[in-house]
C-alpha cells in the first residue's frame, strides 16, 4: 500500500510539473502562430523544456532521482513566491519562514548545480532502464533532445557548465599517473564522444549585438 501510494505521488508530481510549466510556456509566449519561428521561439523556453521532461517519464519505471531536478526547482519558485506572500503579510511576520528562505536563497546556486548534475545522470539511467525493459527505446533519444535544449538554454546556464566541470574532472583522473592505460584510453574515448555529441555554444546577447 506504501508502495502504491509513492507510486501515485510520482506520477502526480510530474503531472503538476507538466501543468506548471505548460501554464508559464503560455504566459512566456505571444499568441499562437504556426509558423517555423513560432516553434523555434517555443523550444527555446525553459518551461517547454520541462513539459517535454514531464511527458517523457509520465510513462517509464518510477525512479527518485527522476523527479529531484522536478522538486529542487519547485523549491526555489516556491521560495521566490512565499517571500512575496510574507512581504504583503508585513515585513516582521513569520520570521522562521523568511531565514529558511534565506538559506534556500543563499544555497541557490548549488540547488541549480544540482538539478543539472541530476539532468546529466539521467541520460544514462534512461539507456539502462530500456534494457532492463522499464522504459521504451524511444525515451533515451527524446530525452537526448531534451538535454540538447537544456545545454543551449539561454536562462539557465547550469547544465552546460556542469558538463564542463565533469569534463574537467575526467580529464585530470585520465591524465594522472595512477590511472591504468586501458581506463585512461576509454575516458579520452568517451570524453570525446560525449564533445561531439554537444551543440554549438549558444551566443550571449551582448556579443550577438556586437557582431
């Protein structure tokens, strides 16, 4: 009965997801249009991106880590909105409301780091869940898409620079003297795999305007 009722919260949890981020995609966006740009514009949006997280896994074995990037951006926008709720209640009231939201404040980088540390993981979970038959041949391909948008996300900016920190920390366990030649060879094998497999470095706007 436990079982089935974390089952349930699960699925309920991404279900929410995919509401929220469905409900601030059509805030983000100008009114419909269909049309090539119109879409491009859309899959640039970091909600959209969590809707397409929430729908791949709506249909694959229950898994914690699955939901923990879902939960630790629940907390910061939650954080961000009570702070707004207490700020009309009056500056002094709930005093311990507003220092636990300063640590999640104060911690929001490494929430951020997290999550994206969790977004990377999951893609090879994903390939071991197909052959363990709890997730459809598709779903390490959509979710391949998915992490291709989060890399080139204009916002957030975390998934990339933590592809660059483990890329950083490979090479140096590659390159040092204990590392057996066999294992130094297949992480320099799979370092530049996983670098071809990257998209281009998005832009940031002041260069583009430069340019």
């Amino acid at each position: 009965m436990v079982i089935k009722n974390s089952v349930n919260a699960y699925y309920k949890v991404l279900m929410a997801n995919a509401a929220t981020s469905a409900i601030r995609l059509h805030q983000r966006l100008p009114p419909f249009k269909l049309s090539r740009a119109y879409l491009q514009q859309t899959m640039l949006e970091d909600s959209f991106h969590y809707l397409l997280f929430s729908l791949i896994f709506l249909y694959v074995y229950p898994m914690l880590v699955i939901i923990l990037p879902v939960v630790l951006f629940s907390v910061l926008h939650s954080t961000s909105y009570s702070l707004t709720l207490l700020d009309t209640l009056g500056q002094n009231s709930w005093w311990g409301a507003r220092l636990l939201i300063s640590v999640v404040e104060f911690q929001t980088r490494n929430i951020l780091r997290f999550a994206a540390f969790c977004e990377i993981i999951i893609m090879p979970l994903t390939v071991l869940l197909v052959f363990l038959g709890k997730a459809g041949i598709m779903t390490p391909l959509v979710y391949y898409q998915f992490l291709v948008m989060r890399y080139s996300s204009r916002r957030n900016p975390y998934t990339r620079n933590v592809f660059y920190e483990l890329r950083l920390v490979a090479d140096n366990f590659a390159n040092g003297t204990g590392t057996p030649p066999v294992l130094r060879k297949a992480l320099h094998a799979s370092i530049g795999f996983i670098s071809r497999l990257a998209p281009p470095t998005p832009v940031p706007p002041q260069h583009q305007q430069q340019q």
